[in-house]
C-alpha cells in the first residue's frame, strides 16, 4: 500500500490498492441483501491468487464499516453479503457468547500461574489482568445479560454505566 504525508498530521493516510478500491467500489453498490460471489470480485480484481483476494475484500470490508456504515459478511464458498439491519444485529447477538467463552479460556490459563511466583510487576499485572478478564466475565454472563435486556425492553435505551450499575446488585 502507498502512504500519501498529510500536511495537518505526521501520521501517513494509506491509500488502498486499485484491486481493493474495485471491490469497495462494488461493494457500494450493493444493496442489503445483495451477494457478490468470489467469482465476480476474482473477475473484477484480475486477481488469481486467493489470499491477495480475501486480504483486498477485507480491507475493503473494513474500510466501508467505518467509512459507509456498511456490514458485510462471508457466505461460505459463495461471497460476500451486505448485511440488513435485522442481520447485523442477529450476528452481532453471538458476540457475548464468544468473549464470554474466550475471557473464560484465558482465566483458566491464567489460573496455573501462581502470581507469588512472579517478579513484584508481573505479578501486579497477573492480578490486574485476572481482575479485568472477570469483570467482562462477569458482564456477559447469560443472567446479568439478562438484566441489561429487562431494562432495555423496558425503556429501549441503557448507556454503559447504566450497564454497569446492573452488575453491582
């Protein structure tokens, strides 16, 4: 990828490749719904190598995310599908379970270090880190889940320290 300086900021802006910008291009088009099939991002691009491909498309992916608010998701062996609404929020609603399940893993790896046995500052961020991964554990365990989903049924909206004040009783 090419860096353009910018006069305002040190940091470089990155430029996307011309295969990238194809596929943000089609992208745009694409209504909720819509699947473009590897095919067609293979015949748009001139691409033949599959991983330049899928590192171009998610590139592109994340560039229309932040960009365009725009979701897209891998159909297996088929494409890429512009998410609904409806869609996003049914896929993001597995979110809890997955960090809940990987927060858990990293406790149990963290539990057969014994922090006495660290130098005084690995053992300060051994309990920091601990302490850190249960509050999210403890955050997205299925009861306390099902609070934050009680009160949002009950007004629609809860800001995150509302979330919080959930957690302490």
């Amino acid at each position: 990828m090419q860096t353009i300086e910018t006069e305002q900021t040190d940091r470089p802006i990155f430029k996307p490749s011309a295969e990238t910008e194809r596929i943000i291009n089609r992208f745009k088009k694409a209504l909720p719904s819509d699947i473009i099939t590897w095919m067609e991002m293979h015949e748009i691009t001139a691409l033949k190598d599959k991983q330049k491909l899928r590192a171009c498309v998610m590139t592109a992916r994340k560039h229309l995310l932040s960009e365009d608010q725009a979701c897209f998701a891998a159909v297996r062996g088929v494409g890429m599908k512009r998410l609904p609404p409806d869609e996003v929020v049914e896929q993001e609603g597995t979110t809890a379970t997955k960090v809940r399940r990987t927060v858990k893993a990293s406790l149990r790896r963290l539990s057969t270090v014994n922090p006495d046995d660290l130098p005084q500052q690995g053992a300060q961020h051994h309990r920091m880190t601990s302490a850190a991964l249960g509050a999210i554990a403890l955050c997205v365990k299925p009861s306390n889940l099902d609070k934050v989903k009680q009160v949002t049924l009950g007004n629609g909206r809860i800001d995150g320290s509302g979330a919080l004040a959930l957690f302490q009783k």
